[in-house]
C-alpha cells in the first residue's frame, strides 16, 4: 500500500491590538479567539503578534512590523485577524498589506468580517474593498482640485510661490549684452526663474527670446 502522505499545516500568524489598557479592553479575548479558529481550521500557530497600549493610527507598531517582516521571510502562510480596525489604520493601509500578502502568496483572514481571501468569497470582498480604495483616492483627487479652482477663481495663486525678485540689475546686465546664463550666476538665482520673472513683467528682451 502506498504511504499516506501528510498534509503540510497552514502556518499562521495571529495579530491583536488594543489601543489603551484598562477601560474594558482585552487584548486576551482577541487571542483566545484567534486561537479557538487556528485550532478549528488546523491551523499551525507560528507566531501570535500582540500590540497593547498602541494607537491604530501609528505608522508603525512592533509587533505588526514583526508580523510582516515574518510574512516576507516566508515564515508564515497565513495572517489572522480579530478585525480590520485591529490590523489596518486606514482603507489604503488595508489595501497595501492585502497586496503585499497577495504577492508573497500570503493568505488573509479577519475573523469579524467573515473575510478569508484562500476562498472565493473573500477574494471578491478584496475586489470591493480595493474598489472602495479607488472611489476614496477619487474623492480626494476631486476635493483637491475643487479647492485650487475656488483658490484660483478668488485670484489666489495656487503651486509654487512667485519668487520675489528685483529685476533692475538683471536688465542691466541684458543690456550690456550678457546672456541670461551669465545674469543669473551673477545675481544667484536660477536661469528659469529670471526668465520666467522677466517675461511676467514683460520685460524679456525680443532679442533674447531664443537664449
């Protein structure tokens, strides 16, 4: 009889936060439940990544960094999750990490979200949310631009700001025949910069036009 082959465990990574100790929260209820999944679905716990005391919006959080530092060395197959607002600081955040696991071949799950991308279901719930990124980053876009065309429509100057310069000595120096390069080392400014004051001004020699 052939030898039974033995399935090779689902190595996973459990992560938890909470943002204060005291005031009701309990890291511990989290892991007990990503434990009590793990162990259902037989799962081989290689690690389980606690953040206590840390505010979701950090940028960087200890064990989060472990935890993906581990998914990038191929220690785990998998990253459990007790919620989405336990793992990500915002929807961009979210998206980014689910991609980077995408990449690496790492499966996601978020037990409060029902969201497991090895299955099919989950994979479509990773379309909507990245659809949902995209609306968002639309929204930004569109109340950015909206602001620069109030800004510009009230006469504001929107983008760089105009550097403030003296033309008198630049014109000057034009008129004893040196070219522009030379004015602009002269006076230390940048070359685009005098040409773009002078032509403003309506001051840019027609002689000049094609230094």
């Amino acid at each position: 009889m052939p030898a039974k082959t033995e399935t090779k465990k689902i190595r996973a990574g459990l992560y938890a936060r909470i943002s204060t100790t005291g005031h009701g929260q309990d890291v511990g209820l989290q892991v007990d439940e990503l434990r009590q999944v793990a162990q259902q679905r037989g799962w081989e716990i290689v690690g389980e990544y606690v953040d206590e005391g840390i505010s979701g919006s950090k940028d960087s959080r200890p064990a989060l960094d472990q935890m993906m530092a581990a998914a990038r060395c191929g220690k785990i197959d998998l990253a459990a999750v007790w919620r989405f607002d336990r793992f990500a600081r915002s929807t961009q955040h979210l998206l980014a990490a689910l991609e980077e696991f995408r990449q690496m071949g790492v499966q996601f799950v978020s037990l409060r979200e029902s969201v497991d991308t090895s299955t099919a279901t989950g994979k479509m719930v990773f379309t909507f949310l990245a659809a949902v990124g995209e609306f968002e980053r639309a929204l930004i876009r569109e109340r950015v631009q909206a602001g620069v065309d109030r800004a510009k429509a009230n006469g504001k100057h929107c983008g760089r700001p105009t550097v403030e310069m003296d033309l008198r000595p630049a014109q000057a120096l034009l008129e004893q025949g040196r070219g522009l390069k030379q004015v602009a080392q002269i006076l230390a400014v940048s070359r685009s910069s005098l040409r773009r004051r002078l032509e403003e001004a309506g001051e840019w020699p027609r002689r000049l036009a094609a230094g």
